[in-house]
C-alpha cells in the first residue's frame, strides 16, 4: 500500500522501518526540547499524511526510549484519524523521576503504525450474552 506524506519542514524526516520485521516506522522531532520529570510536551514532527480510508495511524512508544529514559507517547497508543491532514504532533511525557531528558532535532521519538479500522453498528440491547467472566472486572482472572 502507498500513503502520501508531506515533510512540511526541512527538518523534517522521512519515517523509516529499522529493520525488514519491523512492524512500526520510527519518526523523528523536529523541535530541541527538554522534559523535566514528570512533564509533558507536543513535539512536532513536520510530517502530515493522507491516510488511506478504512485505516488509522497508531503512534506508539519507542521501546529502547521508554525502558531506558522513562519517557513515552503518553496517549498510547495515539489515534491519527484517517480525514486528519494535519502535522503529526507526538505527546510525550518523561516519567524518570529524576532525570531531565533533552530531544534533540532528528532524534527518534515514536513509531507509527498503518492500521485497519473496523466500523460497527451499535445495537442497544437490554441483554447481553453471557460468559464464564461475566461482568469480573480489573484483576478478576488472577495473577497465575
């Protein structure tokens, strides 16, 4: 499948697979930014796209980044809708306790994932079929 992007800086990188399996596309900041502990910011990354109809762009955390740093795409995983042309912003947020964390221009801070996206009907209903879970909630399967 072909998408259309648009680098709307010259900052701008175009998003790239690291490796042939991998699932996502890392993209890259445009902006030099610092994250205090605990703060959040939108970093840009001078990109806008034309979504296929019928799909979604996924923005999810860099592993290495959130395992390593503490800082991650706080909506994970974010939700670019297909009629959206805007630029792709990144919400970030460090959760390092201690440590700033500095972005610099180029650097990798989320991949991007192509998804389907199934439409549904809603039916109201007054039952709902029943399960062995039923209606167990937050933890009600257990830990082993």
């Amino acid at each position: 499948m072909q998408v259309k992007i648009k680098l709307e800086s010259e900052l701008a990188k175009m998003p790239a697979y690291q490796t042939p399996g991998s699932s996502g596309m890392d993209v890259c900041s445009i902006e030099r930014v610092s994250l205090d502990p605990g703060e959040v910011k939108i970093v840009s990354t001078g990109l806008s796209f034309e979504i296929p109809e019928g799909y979604e762009i996924q923005v999810r955390p860099r592993s290495g980044l959130a395992a390593k740093c503490g800082v991650t795409v706080l909506n994970a995983p974010g939700t670019i809708d297909q009629d959206y042309r805007g630029i792709l912003k990144i919400i970030l947020i460090n959760h390092n306790p201690e440590e700033s964390y500095w972005i610099e221009i180029g650097d990798r801070i989320a991949q991007i994932i192509f998804a389907p996206v199934a439409k549904v009907t809603l039916v109201n209903s007054t039952e709902l079929s029943q399960t062995d879970r039923g209606a167990g909630g937050f933890g009600s399967t257990g830990t082993k």
